[in-house]
C-alpha cells in the first residue's frame, strides 16, 4: 500500500517502559535510518481517522536509500492497532521488547507519578489506568501479533539483554533490520527516561495535559520537540532524583502474570523463571475492572 508515499518499512510496537526511548535514540542516530522527531505518532490506535496522507507525512524528510521506521509503544496492546499496520503494511518488520512484567508495572506507574498524577496507592493507580496491568499479559499480546506476522518479520528483544549488553542488543536490532552496525559510544552507558521526580507536580501534570492536547490536534513533532529539549526537561524534573515506590501486587495480577509467563515460555522457548513471583495473599485482592476491560 506504500505506492509513491513514504511510509514506515519497521515498527516498534512497545510495550511501554521498555527502552523504547534507548531504542529511539539508537535508530535516530543512523544514518541509514529515518524515524521522525516525534516517538509516539500513535496513528494506528488513536489517530487512524486522520488518513494515510497524514501519517505519511511524518516521514516526508527521509533521504533516498534510508530505511523508514515508526515506534509508538501503545500499539502492543492494542489488537485493532495491530491489525490496522497488518492491513495498511504487510511486510513492515515488527520490533517488541519485553521486560519483567511486574517491574514494567512498577515503571509505569512511576512514570505516571513522573508526569504529576497523584494516587492514594497503586491499586487506585491500576483502577485509574487499566493499561498499567494490560500491557503486561504478553502472551495474549504477542500471540495476536504472531497470528497477523510472519515469525520472520517478528523481533522479541530482551529488556535484560539491554541492561547487560546494550551492544550486543543493538547489533541485534541492526541484524534484523539488515542494516549496518553503528551505535553512539555514549549510548553504551546512558539510561534514557529515568522516572526523575517533578520539580512542581501541579505544573508537571499540566505540561502533560498540554502535550497529549498537543497530539490531539495533530502536532506530534512539536511534542518530540519538547520531550527531548533540555531545558524544557530541566524545569519540568530534578535530574538524578528518581521516584522511591512500594508495591504490593495484587493477588489476580501475580496469578494472571505467572499464568502469562508459562504461555510465553512456550512461544518463544525461553526460560523465564526470573520474572514470576511468588503469590502472596494481601489485604486488597479485586480489581475486577481491570480484569474485565478488553483493550480494543
């Protein structure tokens, strides 16, 4: 469906707290590589109604000869965005990156505490923002997404594997992309997107507001703009100070994330011992909002 338009030959599809902002920045610096300012278009889950012109158009500054990609990490979990890039891209490469479940829980919500929301605990947060829990039952996931692609237009990558080899995780992605290795020395060592604490939560929020109103209408680019603009971060978070949580995952969450855990490891054929819990009763165990939506 490409036609004479420029649209994307790989999408990272998430999930989120993943390291796509690593991911990002590896791709960005490629030369043989074209991902537009703004992370996150979101134009296969929210913004599809804006037409294929659109969403064409985040990719018009691609040089001859440079391979186009997209990442927005909501799409994992979103079974109508995923048969949206099937339809509109058949042969595009899919790029997931998977994390321990329960820590990507945790790094979710203290990315909504990052951005000024305020929660009484962690269940009013899973209660508030149901994808903090959807995003990790991977198996219902990444089963859709193999009914939709080929095994071979699939990567899985490793969270685990960025922490203790970001090159080696890197020239993997440069492997299945058939692309040549080059990665930024100083992304070696640098952790991207750290949950920093807001200087001013009121003010932060807003900022948040402003930037989801932003995309709203249309100007992704700017929000990217704004994202990775070092003043602008500078006044919004106190570098270096990273949000200090406790979390007592709920009952249902533990079991259905074991349960999920045991699915994937046949999937894929890993062993995945490291990520399950032990389930241990607590006071509070339903959240039957959350386990009864269906992220479309």
């Amino acid at each position: 469906m490409k036609n004479n338009m420029k649209l994307p030959d790989f999408i990272f599809i998430g999930p989120s707290k993943t390291g796509s902002t690593w991911i990002f920045e590896l791709l960005k610096a490629h030369p043989d590589v074209f991902v537009p300012l703004a992370k996150d278009i979101y134009f296969f889950d929210q913004f599809f109604g804006k037409g294929i012109q659109w969403y064409s158009k985040h990719f018009e500054a691609a040089q001859p000869g440079q391979i186009i990609g997209e990442l927005s990490h909501d799409y994992f979990s979103s079974r109508q965005a995923i048969d949206r890039i099937a339809d509109t891209l058949p042969e595009a490469k899919i790029l997931c990156c998977l994390r321990d479940p329960y820590k990507r829980a945790e790094s979710s919500y203290r990315y909504f505490l990052r951005n000024g929301y305020k929660f009484k605990d962690f269940e009013e947060a899973l209660q508030k923002h149901p994808e903090i829990y959807h995003e990790g039952l991977y198996y219902t996931h990444l089963s859709h997404i193999y009914n939709r692609f080929a095994p071979n237009q699939v990567l899985v990558l490793n969270f685990d594997d960025l922490r203790r080899d970001a090159r080696r995780f890197a020239e993997s992605i440069f492997e299945f992309l058939e692309i040549s290795p080059y990665i930024p020395e100083e992304l070696l060592t640098k952790k991207v997107n750290a949950a920093e604490k807001p200087r001013i939560r009121h003010v932060t929020h807003l900022a948040k507001q402003v930037a989801i109103l932003l995309r709203k209408m249309g100007m992704p680019q700017l929000v990217g703009f704004l994202k990775t603009n070092a003043i602008v971060q500078k006044l919004l978070f106190v570098k270096g100070e990273e949000i200090k949580v406790h979390i007592q995952f709920p009952d249902f969450m533990i079991k259905e994330y074991n349960q999920e855990l045991d699915a994937l490891e046949k999937l894929l054929g890993v062993n995945l011992t490291s990520w399950k819990r032990l389930q241990v009763p607590s006071e509070s165990n339903t959240t039957p909002d959350i386990r009864e939506t269906v992220v479309a």
